[in-house]
C-alpha cells in the first residue's frame, strides 16, 4: 500500500506539510499559539485543515496578508516531498489546488 492509499494517511501528510511549515516561524511553542489563535478566531482546528482547506486559506490570508503565499507555498513544497512529487510554484495557485491536485493524483493512481 503507498503512502496516498488511505484518506487518512494523507490528511496526516496534509497536516505534516502545515506544521513544518508553520516551524519555521518559531518553532514548537509558535505553532501552537498559531493553532490556539487559529481557532479561536476561525473555530478552525488543526485536525479539520485538510477537509477545510478554502477556510484555511482565508484565514492564512486574513492572518498574514500578502505573507500567506509564502507560507502556503512552503506548504506545498513540504506536501509534494513528502509524496515524491516535483513541487513547481504556479503564480496565482493557491494551497487549495495544489492540495487538490495531489489528491486527485492520488484517485488516479488506486
């Protein structure tokens, strides 16, 4: 079984990609008072992000501006290695369809 088969494996890599990301702002203690505010401003959990993925978006957005495109793209960059992929930056791509489109990859290849 590779490692897109279940659902649930790869909302976990989903998750992965988000904390690594997200460590790079500070570390541990900074990802978790990210998630803390995340939620209380969005009732957004970390665990609902890959089913939720547009309201993490907007709520990256409305948290760091213009910055959000960096930290989604390090998302996806972490997701794609993670997966084997080649991550290739699109202007104007965002975290959802770059998200989707590995999960669509992912239906095509079971």
């Amino acid at each position: 079984m590779s490692s897109l088969d279940s659902p649930k494996a790869f909302k976990q890599y989903v998750l992965e990609a988000v904390d690594g990301a997200l460590s790079v702002l500070g570390g541990e203690s900074v990802t978790k008072a990210f998630y803390y505010h995340l939620e209380r401003r969005t009732n957004l959990t970390r665990h609902e992000i890959p089913c939720k993925l547009e309201a993490f978006h907007e709520a990256l957005s409305e948290l760091f501006g213009d910055g959000s495109a960096i930290l989604e793209g390090r998302i996806c960059r972490n997701l794609y290695k993670a997966l084997g992929l080649e991550y290739s930056l699109i202007n104007g791509k965002t975290l959802t369809a770059y998200v989707k489109e590995v999960f669509l990859k992912r239906e095509a290849i079971q």
